[in-house]
C-alpha cells in the first residue's frame, strides 16, 4: 500500500518546465514518459494518468510547431544576411 505522503507527493508532481523547451522538449517528454513522470499533454488524477485536455494538447503541438518555424526562418534569414555582407 502506498504511504500517504507518498500519494500527496505524487499529486502534486509537475510537469518539469523543459518540456516547453522548442525540439529539446519533445525529448524531454519521451524521457518522463518513460520515467512515469507528468508530462504536459497529460493530466494525473486519482484514477491515473489520461491525456489532457485538447486545447493543452494542440497548443503544445502548435507551440513546437511555431517555435521550430521560427527557428528555420531566423536561420534562413541569418544565412540571407551573411551572404549579403559578404
């Protein structure tokens, strides 16, 4: 049986805040995953883990999408300059 602070601490777990980290943060998810840690696209609750709500879900899924967007386009304009100059 589980102790009881041991419930209350899992309860209370978070999610770690490296998984809104753009790329590195789906790596981090897999990792807790298979940790049996929180992520978040899921939400803990008495009965166990289910997935989130999908408006989490799909504002992850955009946040990574955009953030990985905006990278490729910084890099691409970043090339642009470069070669500009010299």
């Amino acid at each position: 049986m589980e102790n009881i602070s041991e419930s209350l601490e899992r309860k209370l777990e978070k999610p770690d805040w490296k998984q809104w980290l753009p790329i590195y943060g789906i790596y981090q998810m897999k990792k807790d995953v298979a940790r049996g840690k929180p992520i978040i696209v899921s939400e803990r609750t008495d009965e166990g883990v289910r997935p989130a709500r999908p408006l989490v879900f799909f504002g992850s899924l955009a946040y990574q999408g955009a953030s990985i967007a905006a990278g490729i386009a910084g890099a691409y304009g970043f090339y642009q300059l470069i070669e500009r100059l010299f």
